[in-house]
C-alpha cells in the first residue's frame, strides 16, 4: 500500500515539473515575441521619421534651390521715369517711406518684415511700424536713420524722388506712384502685383483686388451725366483738381464731369487756388472737398467746414441739395493712395456720401 502512494506521488510530482517546464517556457517564447514586435516597430518609426525628415529636408533643399536670389521688376527712379530695377526675392528687412507700400505689404501678409518706417497718422498702419524705427517722414527721409536699420530694400513714393539717389546708396529703391491715366484701381492692382512678385506672392493680387470694379459701377450709376468740381482746402483756401493727380478717381473712374479746371492745366501736386465766385458761377451738381490741413494734422488751420460753407457756396446747387462732399478720411487720400486699404476706404467715403 506504501508503495503504491509513494509511487503516486512521484508520479505527481513529475506532471508538476512538466507543467511548470512548459508554462515557463511559453512565457519566455511570448516575452521574446513582445521584445521581437516592439523592437520592429520601434525600427519601423525610426525609419519613417528618418524618412519623413530626410523627404522635409529635400523639399526645402529643392526649394532653395529653385528659389532665386533676386528678381527683375520695373518701378521709377529719380527722374520719375520707369527702369528696371533688380532686388532681392524674399527679402527680410524692409524700410518704409512710403504709405501705399506699406498698406499693400500688410495686405500680402508681410508687413512684420518693416525695420524702419516713416512716421503715419493712419491708424490702421500703426500695429505694423509701433517697433520699426523712426525714418524721418515720406517727404524727408533720415539717411543715417535709414542706414543703420540695415535694410534689404526700401520703398518711397514721389515726395521722396529727389533722394532717390542717395537712398539707392544703402539699398535697392521700389518707387512706385498711381498713374492718373490707367487709374487708381488698376494702379493699385499693378503695383500690388509688382510687389507681391517680389516675395512670390503674385497669385495673392486678384482676391485682394476683387470686388472693386463692382463698386466703382455702382457709384458711376450716381455719377452719370453729373457735374462735380473736386478741390482741397488747405492754408485757409480751396484749390480745384483736375483729373490728373489727387482724387482723380472722382472724375476719371467714378465719371463725375469734373469743370472745375481745364483739362491742360496742371493740378497734380495742391491744385490751383479758386474763387467762391469761380464755384459759384460754374455752380456743379456736386462739390468734392479734401481737407489737406487735417490730412496732415496742420496745428491751428481753419476747417474745411468753415471754409467751404459761406454765404457764395451756400447759395449753389451742390449745397441745397446736399452735394457738398467732404471726404471723410482726407489723410487716407492724401497720403495713402494706391494701398488696397486705401482704396476700400476711399471708396467707403464716396459710398458713404452717394449710396446712401
């Protein structure tokens, strides 16, 4: 009986220490597996993102390389005249004397590159230049201000052409200016498109221009076959404009018969000086006033209001039926035309003043 139990037993204990051969070495064949899978997968992530990288480090290398260190456009130089100008594609540091540059960077987006600027009073400009340094105004530039800014490029508009060439000194010179002629809304779009190829932002240009052209036709509705005379107060006086300079769009876009002056009489620059009795005795339908003095914040002038509304103007047509126009943003006007927020606003103030 002894001996049947031992032998039991001793069965027993050897399916035991089978079983436990067998668990252990299951566990260790599944703990192989594990460090197998995870070591293969941890390859595989290494070689994708050596992969991923090795392909993100080809595209920007094959991006430079297609990218060119300069490009060819055509803008003005001293003399007023266009010339082929070649600057750096992309560039980095900007220095700003010119407002209508300035608004069409900050609307391709690239306006956070401005080192230095030209002080403004437009309010929808000062985020872009609040860190920029101080670069004289758009009719004086400070030379050694510009220079110690260290700028790629610089842009200036025509009050600045007689220092064209001490500017181009220190960097490449984009002087751009609207062109009566073509128009301010096209000369938006071409200068727009001028230098947006200089950051490679030309397929940008038609979504910031669209919707214009519709706004324009919708103002000459209200302008056909109406007569305008189209001036600026400025040093307690009221100058006409033709349709070759300031405000041109009001006669040559919007189609206001402008007979405030002959159409050979130059009036690009401040206009020429008219009489109350020359308005009343031409006595349009609507009369368009730019106040330069407030455009420029000239401390203790008169009013536009104050000057415009005496007895003689008070008595014309324009005025009884509540045609006498003051734009409504003269800085705008005055210093900013040619921006596309220019242009928006611009247009606002004929909208404002004729559609309502």
């Amino acid at each position: 009986m002894k001996k049947a139990i031992s032998t039991a037993l001793a069965v027993a204990l050897s399916l035991s220490l089978t079983a436990c051969a067998s668990s252990a070495q299951t566990t260790a064949a599944t703990t192989a597996a594990e460090t197998t899978t995870q070591a293969a997968a941890e390859t595989t992530e290494a070689a994708e993102s050596t992969a991923a990288e090795t392909t993100a480090e080809a595209a920007s290398e094959t991006a430079s390389a297609q990218a060119p260190d300069s490009v060819t456009i055509t803008s003005f130089n001293a003399n007023k005249e266009e010339t082929q100008l070649e600057v750096p594609y992309d560039p980095s540091r900007i220095a700003i004397l010119d407002m209508a540059s300035l608004d069409i960077l900050a609307s391709l987006g690239v306006a956070d590159r401005v080192v230095g600027s030209a002080s403004t009073s437009l309010d929808y400009l000062q985020d872009y230049i609040a860190d920029a340094e101080n670069l004289g105004t758009i009719k004086e530039a400070d030379l050694e201000a510009v220079m110690a800014c260290e700028p790629d490029i610089i842009f200036i508009g025509g009050r600045l052409a007689s220092s064209y060439d001490a500017l181009s000194e220190i960097a490449p010179v984009v002087f751009l200016a609207t062109d009566s002629e073509l128009g301010v809304v096209e000369s938006t779009r071409k200068n727009a498109s001028t230098i947006a190829s200089i950051f490679g932002l030309e397929d940008q240009v038609d979504s910031l221009m669209e919707g214009f052209q519709s706004r324009i036709e919708a103002l000459q509705a209200v302008a056909q076959d109406q007569t305008a005379i189209v001036g600026m107060c400025t040093s307690g006086s009221f100058n006409v404009l033709g349709n070759d300079g300031r405000c041109s769009i009001i006669g040559r876009e919007i189609g206001f018969e402008n007979v405030g002056v002959d159409a050979n009489i130059d009036t690009s620059t401040h206009g020429n000086e008219a009489s109350f009795e020359f308005i009343v005795e031409k006595n349009p339908n609507y009369i368009f006033v730019m106040d330069r003095d407030a455009a420029i914040s000239a401390e203790g002038a008169q009013l536009a209001k104050d000057i415009m509304e005496n007895e003689l103007v008070m008595g014309t047509e324009a005025y009884q039926n509540g045609h006498l126009v003051y734009l409504a943003h003269p800085a705008v006007w005055y210093t900013a035309e040619g921006g596309i927020t220019a242009l928006d606003i611009m247009l606002s103030d004929l909208e404002s003043a004729l559609l309502q």
